[in-house]
C-alpha cells in the first residue's frame, strides 16, 4: 500500500512539474522581441504547490528571469522553495550579477531547469554552484520545448554562427514576382502582419541589393511592443545601394557588405550612419558564409532573410539557411512569372534540396509553410 502511495505522488509531482514548468515557459515567451542578444528565460517560485513568485527576462542589461521572479514573491518568502527555471541560472558576473548565487542567498530548496545554459561562460557552472550549496537541482523538464525558445541563441553558443530564417511569399504554382517583377501584394493583410511578428522576433534582417533596388522597403518592424529595430543588413557587392533608399532612413542601425574597398565610398556612407563592412570575394560574388559568421560576432542570434530569388538560392545551396517559412497565395501567376529559387546546376534528382515540413498553418487565406533543411554531405 505504502509503494502504491508513493508512486501516486511521485506522478502528481512529475505533473506538477511540468505545470509550472510550462507556466515558466509561457513567461519566457514575453521577452521574444526584446531580450536580444540574451536568451528568453522565464522563471516560476512553488512553495506548498502554489506559486509565490514569477518573472521573465525583459531586457538585455536588465534583471534576469530569476530576479523578477524572487523580487515578486519577496524575499523573506522563498526560503526552501522550489524554482523552476527555462534555462540554468548564469554563474559570471555580465552587466547583472550571478542568478545562481542570488538563488544561493534566497535559501531556495531546489531548482528546476528545462535545459542547462550552452554558453560555455555558464555551462553546467551554475547547477554546480547551487549543488556545491546544498541546494537540490534537476535538469530537463519540458526541454524540448523550453529549447524552441531560444533556438538562435542556441546555434550561435554551439557554433559561432546565427540561426537562418527565410521568408519567402509565392503563389500555388511556386511564383513570388511577374515576369515584369510586380509582386504587391502576392499575400493576404494577416500574412503580412505576420511577417512583422517574424521581423520582430530577429535579431537582423538581411536582404541583398537586388531587392533593395527593386522594391526600395524599408525593412522594419511596425508593431506595438519592441525596444529597439532589428539591425538591418545588406549584401551588395559593387556598393550600389542609393543613399536615399527607405532601409538607410528607418530607426535603428544599418550596415552594408560589400567587396568594395573604397574609403571614400566608406567615408561617403558614414555620414549617412551606415557602416560598410568590407568582406572576401568567393568567385564573382562575397563570401556568404563570411557574412554569417561577422554576424555571429556582433552577437546576432536570429537572421530573418528577405530578398529575392537569386540570393536565397545562393545562401540555400551554401547551406547557410536552418529554416524557410513560405507563405503560400492561393492565387496563380503562370509559368513565365518569377520563381521561388534560382538553384544552380541542378541536374540530376541526387542533387535535390530536401526539406522537412514541421508545421502548416493558416494565415487568413494563405498557408504558412515552415521547413527545416535537410543537411546532407553530398557535394
């Protein structure tokens, strides 16, 4: 009878678990459009099954996750609580001080994490420290969703190089633009508006010449709720971005790669508040992958792609994009209107791109398709 009561409250605390647990994420999930460069992290404080105290990650050089959430319950109140946690509390001292000694001095009873921290300045450090104090830890609740929050940050800790996203707009038959290159608008209000929840929630949008030329956007975020524009970048080899385009005059930073080495083009841009990165050439056209990398060290975590055809199939092809999110029309533009990717040399059925659809959704009267790429080492 004993071992029957105890299983029962071993699962009533494993649901428990994951009930507050999930609650955390919910909280992380606030801080999608203004915790860059940091990761989203939410935090829930549980003494006797009730919740005392939460708080999330608002901001970039303001109070942690846990912080908020320890400042909300008091502190006086959270000896031999139980915390649960998105992400391992930090153990160094950045523009705040260590969450993992602030959980210490609260006398906390145990912490629960979804997932430990992948910077190397925190990995594994901060569970260390709450254990060489006594304090009980556990690792790995909901971490499979807890990961999804942060999956640029993630990718940009493990290997220097930011998460790619694609946006691309197309017709049923597979078309963005007419022949003559008119593609406003191809997709409904709603999808467009949901394109600003994707710009909002990167840390760079990136586009190339040929689109800023062409269209002339400006690139931005125009919804309530951000802190500050993503930072915008472009891909033009010769430097023949006008310097009254729309993208240079919005709020917020701009820079531009180019293979151009000119300091008076330079010169010429800085006055106008652009910087101009200078990158190698790869063949007739810049070194792509250079590019992700300079922005893996200005601490980008999400990359939102938005040109056109001829450098997402470059940027496809170098396998430098993680994932496309296509919104489909339910429209058709006909064979001689402008395709999705221009792919190169692609002449036998090995050499197909494949992808993995992991979610199909509707955007008004559009579908939302989003697909991860498959990596393969074919050549």
């Amino acid at each position: 009878m004993r071992n029957r009561v105890n299983i029962l409250l071993a699962k009533n605390q494993y649901a428990n678990d994951r009930e507050f647990m999930a609650r955390a994420i919910r909280l992380a999930e606030r801080g999608a459009y203004t915790t860059y460069p940091n990761p989203c992290v939410g935090c829930v404080i549980v003494k006797n099954n009730e919740i005392i105290g939460e708080g999330w990650h608002i901001e970039a050089g303001k109070e942690h996750a846990e912080i908020n959430a320890l400042n909300d319950a008091g502190i006086s109140n959270v000896k031999d609580a139980t915390v649960y946690l998105t992400l391992e509390p930090c153990s160094h001292k950045g523009r705040t001080g260590p969450c993992s000694t602030a959980l210490v001095k609260a006398q906390v009873a145990k912490v629960i994490v979804a997932m430990l921290d992948p910077n190397p300045l925190v990995s594994g450090q901060g569970m260390q420290e709450l254990k060489d104090n006594g304090i009980e830890v556990e690792v790995a609740v909901l971490q499979n969703q807890s990961e999804q929050l942060n999956l640029g940050y993630i990718k940009r800790m493990q290997t220097g190089r930011p998460r790619v996203r694609n946006k691309m707009a197309m017709s049923l038959d597979g078309r963005t633009a007419l022949a003559s290159g008119e593609s406003k608008w191809i997709t409904s209000e709603e999808s467009r508006h949901d394109v600003q929840k994707l710009r909002a929630s990167s840390s760079c949008i990136l586009t190339g010449v040929g689109t800023v030329l062409a269209d002339n956007p400006s690139m931005n975020v125009r919804i309530d709720g951000i802190l500050q524009q993503p930072l915008r970048a472009i891909i033009d080899t010769h430097l023949s971005t006008p310097l009254d385009a729309k993208i240079l005059a919005q709020q917020g930073k701009t820079i531009i790669f180019t293979g151009r080495n000119d300091d008076g083009d330079v010169q010429r841009f800085a006055r106008h508040g652009v910087e101009v990165i200078v990158i190698p050439r790869k063949g007739n056209n810049l070194d792509l992958a250079a590019i992700i990398d300079h922005l893996g060290k200005l601490q980008i975590n999400e990359i939102l792609l938005e040109a056109g055809a001829t450098l997402s199939g470059a940027m496809l092809q170098a396998g430098l994009i993680d994932e496309l999110i296509i919104y489909m029309a339910p429209v058709l533009l006909g064979n001689k209107s402008r395709g999705i990717f221009n792919l190169s040399n692609l002449e036998t059925m090995n050499q197909k791109i494949s992808l993995n659809i992991i979610e199909q959704r509707a955007i008004g009267v559009d579908w939302r398709i989003r697909a991860t790429v498959v990596k393969t080492d074919k050549k």
